[in-house]
C-alpha cells in the first residue's frame, strides 16, 4: 500500500471513530465542540449538498466541503477476527466489568492503531467505544473477545445477532440517494451543518455506527 492511501485511509477512520479526540488538550485554546452525530438515509444529493432523512423521520441538510472524508462500509464476518485483528466495538458495560458489544467494525491492518482506547460513544445511552487488539477469542454464545489497548483492555460479549462491518476507504461516489450513512457533522454559525466525516454503506448496507 502506498504513503498516499494508507494516510486516506487513515483520516477516514480516524475521524469517524475518534472525532472529538483528535487534537490534544494541551494545543487547544478553546475545545472544539464534538460532532454531531446524523444517521439516517440520504434522500437528495446535489453537489456538495446532501439531505438526509434521519432515523427519527426528521431531514437535516447536509454541506460537504474539501476535507469532509468518507468512508465504505460492508458486511463482515465474526469467524474473520482472529488474536492479533485491529477492530473497533461499541457497547454497554455490565455488571461484571465486561462489555456487551452493540457492534463492531473491522480495520484493515493498515489501519492497526486508529483510534486506540476506550471512552464514551453516543451510539446508545452509557455506550461506550473500545478500539484495540485482539488478544483472546473464545467462542460460547457468540464470542467473547480480550480486547487490548494502551493503557488497558476490555472483554467485549458478540452477541449473534450484533452487526459486524468492515470500514474502508470510500469516495463521494457513495453518496447517493438511498444510501445509509453515518454523519459526523459540525454546526456552523448560521445553523447549518457541514460533514466532518461520513461512512457510507455498499450494496445497501446500514453502518451500524
């Protein structure tokens, strides 16, 4: 893979798993307000303008601009996670420290590294996001999985029933009308919202992000 791509790819992930925790503290004159997260269905597409018709049934209009960075979503497999795979998984802590995983996402091992630790995501209420190595596999009732990071590690339940998903790089040729996506969007001045990052699914495939 060469420089180029793999720094593509790498900007898509990064800003998709981790917005929000991209720029240190210690540089930071004022903190950034997090993205917005908008997840829906794209119902018009012209241009840099995007409409999309989130899962509450609302339309929210959507800017692209040049850095807005996108990314592919497609259908992965469980049995594909082996020790040593770099995967991303959202979940709910239970009451014996572990994490019950809503979903995961797969890196490619390019990508190994992005978005590294655990820390509240907006997914579902008290969800969490843990990105890290796969240590671990043990298979009952799902998986269970040994989930390592720096500084720490987490065992995260799959589930059967938890969509698995593959993230990689994508373009605008995605962004089309029926598409399921993910925005990660800032809010601007006059109220508009212009895409940070978005994922977008192949062959009708919803990012579960």
């Amino acid at each position: 893979m060469n420089a180029s791509l793999q720094k593509r790819l790498r900007g898509a992930a990064v800003s998709i798993l981790a917005a929000g925790f991209l720029a240190p503290a210690a540089f930071a004159q004022t903190p950034a307000p997090a993205p917005t997260g908008v997840r829906g269905a794209i119902v018009s597409a012209s241009g840099d303008n995007l409409v999309v018709k989130t899962n509450r049934g609302a339309e929210q209009a959507i800017k692209l601009d040049k850095d807005t960075r996108v990314a592919a979503i497609s259908l992965a497999n469980i049995n594909d996670i082996k020790p040593g795979s770099y995967i991303g998984a959202a979940g709910i802590p239970q009451p014996d420290g572990s994490q019950k995983a809503l979903e995961v996402h797969v890196f490619p091992p390019a990508l190994a590294g992005t978005g590294d630790g655990h820390r509240p995501f907006d997914l579902a209420p008290n969800s969490t996001m843990t990105n890290g190595t796969v240590g671990d596999v043990v298979a009952s009732n799902g998986r269970t999985l040994t989930l390592k990071y720096k500084g720490g590690e987490k065992k995260i339940v799959v589930p059967e029933d938890v969509p698995i998903v593959n993230i990689e790089a994508g373009d605008r040729s995605l962004l089309v009308v029926g598409a399921k996506v993910v925005v990660r969007a800032r809010k601007n001045p006059d109220g508009s919202m212009t895409a940070v990052s978005i994922s977008a699914g192949k062959n009708g495939v919803a990012p579960p992000m």
